[in-house]
C-alpha cells in the first residue's frame, strides 16, 4: 500500500522510462501534460536576457518528475541524481537518506579530475536530519564524504561488501546478476529498512545489519532491470544466450567483463554436467 515514484536515468528506449509509478512509466498523456504546464508557468517567469527561461534536458526533467510524484501524492519518491550530486539540478529535495555507491572515473570534464574532487561533488547531497551512507570508497574520498556528513551533523553508514548469503550459507542469487552488485544491493537494503522504520512497519533490520530477511531475499530475488547484467536466452537455441550490460567507465568495464565472464563460465559447466 505504498505509492512509490522513482526517478532514474538514462532511459532505454522511451524518456518516459525515467519516471515511474508503482513501476510503469509514466503515461504518455501524464508526460505531456507536466511538459507543457512547466512550460506553460516558465513563460510567465522574467529573464534577464529577455527570453523565457528554459531549464536543459536533465532539469525539465526533474521538474517534470517532481510536479508528477507532487501531483500522485506519492508516499516515497526515490530520485537518482544525474551527474554528481552538489550542483545536480535534483539537488533540490531535502530527503530522508541518501547513498553513494562506488566513486569511478566519471564525467571528470564536470565534476572531476580527481575522485577526490568527484566524493566532494557526490557528498553535497546531504542534507541536515537526514541519514547517509556509502559504500567502501577509495581512502581520500571517504575521508571527504565524512567531512561533509560531519559538517551537517548527520550520521554516515558505510556499506559492507560482503556478499550476500541465503539461509544455507550459499551466495544469493540475486534478479541482477554479478558480484559487484550484492554490495549496490546492500545499500539498496539499507535505504529501503530506513524508510520502512520511519514509517514504523514492524520487525525492520537495521539498515546496514548484514543478515536479511525472507522477504528481503525474494524482493532481491527477484529485481531486474533491462539491459543491466541481463541475459536472454534465444528460443529454439539451445546454447545460445545475448549478454546485455553497459559501461563507460574502467570501473564499470572491469565490471562488466567479471560479470560477463563469469555467467559464461557458469552457463559452460551446466552444459558440461548436462
């Protein structure tokens, strides 16, 4: 019974994918109507250059997700930030947690040239009151993500990278496949149990508490997301199965071949023992 709202980028095929509500996209009719009313009040606003302002591609798109999510009322709104973080156009909200998964080499033309500088540009999302945690970062960039948890006087959780196990003491199979993401799923977990406790649902772990629950590993289970770590297996093929992923990192690349490499490598000794 929790309406959930869910801002993401980059879409896959259709922009509406980046917002969604209880999981589908946002209507076609919805979309148009938010775009032409943010449009609409944008004409009305002044500019020192004479002309209406107009926010970039990014921005209009937060601003449509927001008025939409403000609109349905939403219980949760989970809002990924596009680039950085400090001066990120969704740098607007005031939220109850924030995460930083692993710092790579990324937009360092913006946010860069250093990670260093890239922690300082992520961490400017916390906000007094509200809850941060990160997973293990390089050692000058989670001395920075400290600094400035510390400067708004607010706790900072780091994530454990151990790797998630089922009640045999296996390694969950988790929906999106890979080892580098049982730790993207942990503070996954963690957000997801501060938000369950705030709004007092009873027996929720303590967001960073390695064990999980039943339902906490059928949720995990069970998550996809196109065209991340995903394979589809042709029909009428026995042996024949399209890898999908993407990078554009060496943190993300090296990633990506670990994961590709080693679902080949299982699919391999299946065909072996069959």
């Amino acid at each position: 019974n929790i309406k959930i709202g869910v801002f993401t980028s980059p879409h896959l095929v259709n922009i509406r994918e980046r917002i969604r509500l209880q999981q589908n996209p946002i209507s076609e009719c919805a979309f148009n109507y938010h775009f032409w009313k943010i449009y609409d009040q944008l004409q009305l606003q002044p500019s020192d250059f004479g002309q209406p302002h107009c926010p970039k591609f990014f921005e209009y798109l937060t601003l449509i997700s927001l008025q939409f999510f403000i609109e349905q009322q939403v219980d949760c709104a989970i809002i990924e930030v596009g680039i950085g973080g400090k001066t990120d156009s969704t740098n607007i909200i005031h939220p109850l947690g924030c995460a930083i998964s692993l710092i790579g080499h990324d937009h360092l033309d913006v946010i860069g040239p250093t990670l260093v500088d890239i922690a300082i540009e992520k961490s400017g999302i916390f906000k007094s009151g509200s809850h941060a945690f990160s997973v293990i970062q390089p050692p000058n960039c989670i001395d920075q993500i400290q600094k400035a948890a510390n400067e708004v006087n607010i706790p900072l959780e780091i994530i454990s990278n151990e790797i998630l196990l089922d009640s045999s003491g296996k390694p969950l199979k988790l929906g999106i496949s890979g080892n580098h993401q049982y730790i993207n799923a942990r503070l996954a977990l963690a957000l997801s149990r501060l938000y369950l406790k705030k709004i007092n649902i009873e027996n929720i772990l303590a967001p960073t508490d390695l064990n999980i629950t039943e339902i906490e590993k059928l949720a995990l289970e069970s998550t996809t997301w196109a065209a991340r770590s995903q394979t589809i297996k042709y029909k009428n093929f026995d042996n024949l199965y399209l890898r999908i992923d993407g990078a554009h990192t060496v943190e993300s690349l090296t990633a990506t071949l670990n994961w590709f490499a080693s679902v080949s490598f299982e699919n391999q000794n299946q065909n072996h023992n069959h």
